[in-house]
C-alpha cells in the first residue's frame, strides 16, 4: 500500500485492537500505512490475515468511500479498486465513536521502482492497463480525482497496476473533492476541477512525466510550455509526446481513445531500430552495445531486455488488438 508522509489524522500504537461495534471483528493494528485528510490507513491483522483499515472521525466520509468500492465491484465484474470487506463503528470509550471499514491488503511495490527494476518498455504497459480501468470507472459516473503515483501500486503474478485509496473518487460533474497539486489541472492551469474523465486523463499524462522527474519541479510563469519542455528533455516520454499533449490539454474524449493511441505509440516505438545505447528509468548512465556484425552471439541489448520484456511486449500486442476489437 501507498505510504504518506502527512500526519495521522488517528495515532494508534501498533498492537492496539479495535472491536466494532455491530459484527464484532477484532483487527490488530500493526503500523500506519497512510493518511489523509479524512482519515488513516492501518496494516492490520484480522485472523493472521492482512488487512488495510481505514479509520474516520467522518462517518459521511466512509460511508462516501465504502460506495465507491461498492461501485467498483459492480462495474462489469472487474475488480478496480481493493475488495470490501467489512464497514463498522468503533467505540474506544463511552464518549467516542469512529466509523472505520476494511479492505484487501494489496501488497506490492511502487510504480517508480517497478519501472526501475523492470525497463522502461513496461511504462507504456502500465499506462493501458490503467487507461482501461479508468474506462470502466468512468462508465460507471466516477472520476478517481487524486490520481498519483502514491495512490497506486503494482501487485505481481501478473504484474498489475491496481487502486488503494479512492478517498479522492468524484461522481461525474460535481467539484473534485481531493487532489494533490502537482498531478491537479487546475494548479498547472489547464483546466477546471469539474469532476469529468479528462481530469483523470491529465493526471495519467502527470503520472508518466513523474517517472522521469520524481522530484518533481515548479509550473514556472508558462505552465504549460514548463510542462512540454520536460517532455522534450526526456528520450523516453519524447516517444509518447503526441499522447502527452493531448491528455495535457485535455483533447481526449474518453480513456478508451487515449488507450488505443498509447498503444498504437508503443507498437511504432518497438518497430524502431535499438539506438546504441539507451537511458534507463532507473539511471542517466548510458550503455553501449557492440555492433551486432561483430559478434555471432545475440546482441546486448536483447540479453539486457529479458523475458520480462518480451513478455511485455506481446501483452502490447494484446492489449492493442483488444483496444482496437471495441471500435
């Protein structure tokens, strides 16, 4: 699960167990996985199980969030976001009352460290994969709203980029009710907070460029040629630039039309010849390959490329034909 560096809203020492009131489940705090403005997300035991509870002073807050990932559930059977598995009232002494809910535990790694570990090939694999989740969310009247990269993580066996906390989840056409600046349209000033699909688009676009900037960096007095500017100065993200722009600028008119470009970008990129050497998400040090001429064996850089990415590169494939099937 993501980690935040905000202040518990709640401080609950590890070891403290929490009954609710109405069902009566015990779950054992074991440390602070992330908070928010609402409320704080534990790890926590419930039968030798993990399990991620999220606790509240609001109960409107929950009861807000315990719908989304009810939503979620229904939505054409995919599973978007962590599965529900409990919603209940605390009541730590006879004045005190908290709503909390429980959900799945998705263990996994960051999106940043995953790319690092894996390639930069495995980006744009990501990027549809979560494109087509966004579709399904937003065909249900849903915008998630605070789309960055500490709201998600990718679980393995497959590798998938999956949601862990949808406290910024809008419906459709009210105001964005959380964001955070830096992946926000309104602060980059392309945009309102209107809670519509494109406001998730150009967090995606944000998403991306942070891969390659995790510093981030300031809007500067023209946001937008700030933003584009990053783009150019960066090999990798210059092969999705025609993507990036328009999700920028908000030019796409569902997920599912940025999906099917993205991917249609990632099938060109791998019909290119392999540059001598080429930057990784993980480091700036530039690798040379030997001439394929002046060896017998396989190149270097298909050894350095791996299974992992050949496998990648046929889910592109499969991604694209299934994108493309739907038009």
């Amino acid at each position: 699960m993501g980690i935040s560096t905000k202040k518990p809203v709640f401080n609950l020492r590890p070891g403290t167990k929490i009954r609710g009131k109405w069902h009566q489940n015990t779950y054992q705090i074991v440390k602070v996985l992330g908070s928010g403005a609402i409320g704080t997300v534990y790890l926590a035991l419930y039968n030798q199980r993990s399990v991620a509870l999220k606790i509240s002073h609001q109960p409107s807050a929950i009861t807000t969030e315990v719908n989304v990932l009810k939503a979620f559930e229904k939505a054409q059977g995919k599973r978007l976001g962590p599965s529900l598995i409990d919603v209940d009232d605390w009541v730590p002494k006879q004045a005190d009352s908290y709503s909390f809910y429980v959900m799945e535990y998705l263990k996994g790694q960051s999106l940043n460290s995953f790319i690092q570990q894996k390639g930069d090939d495995w980006l744009g694999i990501m990027m549809i994969q979560l494109l087509g989740d966004l579709h399904q969310l937003h065909q249900i009247g849903w915008v998630f709203g605070d789309l960055k990269p500490e709201n998600l993580i990718v679980t393995h066996s497959p590798s998938r980029l999956r949601w862990i906390d949808v406290g910024g989840t809008t419906k459709q056409g009210r105001a964005i009710k959380e964001y955070t600046e830096f992946y926000d349209r309104g602060y980059w000033e392309l945009g309102s907070r209107k809670a519509d699909p494109a406001y998730d688009l150009f967090a995606v676009a944000m998403v991306m460029i942070q891969v390659y900037y995790p510093d981030r960096f300031d809007k500067g007095h023209q946001p937008y040629q700030t933003l584009m500017n990053k783009i150019k100065a960066n090999q990798q993200l210059r092969s999705y630039r025609t993507c990036l722009e328009k999700a920028l600028r908000g030019q796409y008119s569902s997920s599912a039309q940025m999906q099917k470009e993205l991917a249609q970008k990632i099938a060109e990129k791998r019909k290119q010849p392999i540059p001598r050497s080429q930057p990784s998400a993980a480091t700036s040090k530039q690798k040379s390959y030997t001439s394929v001429q002046q060896k017998s064996s396989p190149p270097k850089w298909l050894e350095s490329l791996g299974i992992a990415t050949v496998t990648g590169v046929l889910y592109v494939f499969y991604l694209l034909l299934q994108v493309i099937s739907t038009f």
